[in-house]
C-alpha cells in the first residue's frame, strides 16, 4: 500500500486486511461483518472499499472441523456488507474468490479519492 500512496496525488489507500481472517467467523481476529464498521465506516473521507473475503471462509472450517460455510452464507454475508457500505454512500467492490488454492491475504482495503 506504501507504493500505491507514493503513486496517489490526492487520495491515499488504507490496508485493513488480516492474513487469515474471514467474513462469517472469527478465527484471526474478528469476522468481517463484525469489524466493519469500526475498520471501515469510521474512516473520515471514505469513498470506496474493496472487500476481499471468503477463500479463508471456505478453507479454514474444514482445517479446523467446522462445518463447511455454504456459498448461500458468504452471498448474505456479501449483501449485508454492501448494504451497509451503501447506507453510508461507499461504493463497494468486491474481489473474487480465485480458483486455486493458493493462499491470499483476504481483508478490507479502503480507498479515499
């Protein structure tokens, strides 16, 4: 994020993402849903988000023997964050869940313009 700050004339991007995190639960800190307001909503001048979750979702319960998290979960999951970026006028986006199984680094990333 330094790089892309140093690029920026008249924005600046905050990295809120936690390596192992995930949308629906906790497992490295808190869930998504549950720190977005706090990470995200509270950031002064805030424009836009870029929401990066769900691989870990989908990875970790089975590591830890949880039961699996259902695609439908992560869809409300993904609707009540964009609700909730919308009620406080952001635009949303949303990165895709790669189709491999290499490791990511899911989270939130925040944009000012």
């Amino acid at each position: 994020m330094d790089f892309l700050n140093r690029r920026l004339k008249r924005s600046w991007v905050v990295n809120q993402g936690i390596a192992g995190n995930r949308l629906l639960r906790d497992e490295v800190g808190e869930h998504g849903l549950a720190r977005f307001d706090r990470d995200v909503l509270s950031i002064p001048g805030l424009t836009h988000v870029l929401v990066h979750f769900g691989i870990n979702d989908l990875g970790l319960a089975g590591m830890s023997g949880e039961a699996p998290v259902t695609a439908d979960a992560l869809i409300e999951g993904f609707k009540a964050l964009a609700h909730r970026a919308h009620k406080a006028d952001l635009k949303i986006l949303a990165a895709t869940i790669g189709p491999s199984r290499a490791s990511s680094t899911p989270g939130l990333k925040i944009f000012r313009y």
